[in-house]
C-alpha cells in the first residue's frame, strides 16, 4: 500500500513539474498569490494601477479580467483609465462612449496606439457596453516633446491658459532622486542637459496621470487604471504624485515582471508592487 501511495504522489509531482502556467502571481515579498487575493484587495482600494508590459498578451488578457470581476462587484462604482489616451481626445471618448459618434470617427480621430484594436479596443469596448466612464490620463504628447526638448520652464513660459487645462497645477514638483527616475538619467548620461529634461518628461506623464485620476475619483469609486509597469513600479512616478494630490487615496498597484523560471521568484521583482504579475520571457508579444 506504501509503495502504491510513492508512486500515485510521484505521478501527481511529476504532473505538477510539467504544468506550463502562463503567468504565475504573487505578493510584494515574492510568496505566492492567488487571482482572486487580487480581486480582493482591489475591491477595497480606490485606484489600482495595472502596470503592464505593451506588447505582452497575459497582460493584456489578465486586465480584462480584472476589469470584469471588479465590474461584477463594483457596476457603475468602476472607473477605467488608462496612459494609452491622452487628456485632449477625452471628448472623443465620451462622445463614443455615449454612442454619439461612430467607432470609425473616434478611431480616426483619436491618437490610437499601433495596438490599440488588439490590446486595449476590448477595455473600451467594455466600458461602452457597460456603461462606464474612460479616463484619458495622458498628457498630450506635444507637451512631453516640449519638456524633454525645453525643460519644465517651458509649460508656463510657453503654454496658453487652454493648454494649461490639460496639465496638473504647474510649476510641477519634480524628485530626480527617486531611483526610477536616477535609472532613467544614467541610462541618458546623468549629467546632460538632455537626461534632465527627459526625466521631467516623464515626470509631467506620471504627474498628469495622477492628476486627472484624482480629480475623476469619487468616494466609493475603483479607477483602474492601466499604465507601462515604469510609471508605478516601486511606489514611484504615478503614486508618489497621487500621495501629493490626494494623500488619503487608498492606492494598489500590480506590476508585470518576466523571468525565465516563473515558478522561482527572483529577488530583484521583490517590493515592485503590491502585487507582482510574472511572466514567462519568451511569451510571444503582441506586436
């Protein structure tokens, strides 16, 4: 009977070894979580901010999935939002949203990334047929050329009042010791004039991105809200300005890793997020 009940667990471990999961999750000490401690948490949060990779299809695929079971629980309390859409084409949106233009008028109309219909179509396609409010967070991308090419003085030196109406409250308070950002100017070459301003760039992005969250939360509302894994990671970018504009936001973030052994969690992905979304390197990529 020993020997029997070796060889049954031997068959069930072995099974186990074989198993492929696309994705495995886990907390910020790098244990193991489940899918639904996530749905969990985010109900309780006010924003949750899905860092993901923009050409990863788990990702794409898991925030659908968030999206419908928070909607499950939340219905009209579920606002979605997202750094793929930029403050000024927000009428656009609405107008869609709210069935007053044809999808082919707001597809035109709108600056669509290159992946627009096969990673983020559906999450809009969901809030249209759910009847939920879009955020465009986004700061208009001539702006962030302006910075990166003029610096912050730029925005107040240069922009009318209707322009400013796109921006969060300037001058824009800027950390450049915030170690996503330090890595982003070494990589720049730390003392170039240029590495500083690409920095504010980014900056203005996760400002302006935490700006228009808070000022579209409600209390009693979720804004998910999708962003590249950079602009969240470390409690950084976009939550450090959320802490500013609204200190008492209580905020979850999820950021997406890839390793080559998704089953050994590396200890560098330590502390990214709340939640730690990890994912096989060689998945394929949606473009």
């Amino acid at each position: 009977m020993k020997k029997l009940l070796f060889i049954v667990f031997c068959i069930i471990f072995c099974a186990m070894k074989s198993d492929k999961p696309a994705y495995l999750l886990y907390n910020s000490n790098g244990e193991l979580s489940k899918y639904s401690n996530l749905i969990k948490a985010s109900e309780k949060a006010d924003v949750v901010l899905f860092g993901e990779f923009h050409d990863n299809p788990i990702c794409h695929w898991l925030e659908l999935q968030i999206t419908k079971d928070l909607y499950a629980n939340k219905k009209q309390n579920l606002v979605l939002a997202a750094e793929m859409f930029e403050a000024d084409n927000q009428l656009v949106i609405d107008e869609f949203l709210k069935g007053i233009i044809k999808a082919s008028n707001f597809e035109n109309e709108s600056k669509l990334w290159n992946n627009y219909k096969t990673d983020y179509k559906p999450l809009i396609e969901f809030a249209k047929n759910n009847v939920l409010d879009f955020v465009a967070s986004n700061v208009p991308r001539r702006y962030a050329s302006l910075v990166a090419s003029e610096g912050l003085e730029s925005l107040s030196n240069k922009l009318d009042e209707k322009a400013k109406n796109f921006l969060p409250p300037l001058p824009i308070e800027v950390d450049v010791n915030l170690p996503n950002y330090k890595k982003m100017a070494t990589m720049m070459g730390e003392h170039s004039a240029n590495a500083t301003n690409i920095v504010y760039a980014q900056a203005l992005k996760d400002a302006t991105m935490a700006y228009r969250i808070s000022q579209h939360w409600k209390k009693g509302k979720t804004i998910l809200h999708f962003n590249g894994s950079f602009h969240s990671d470390n409690f950084e970018g976009i939550v450090w300005y959320l802490k500013k504009y609204n200190p008492d936001l209580k905020v979850l973030t999820i950021s997406s890793v890839q390793q080559i052994d998704v089953e050994k969690f590396e200890e560098k992905n330590k502390n990214l997020a709340d939640f730690i979304l990890c994912i096989p390197s060689d998945m394929t990529k949606t473009y």
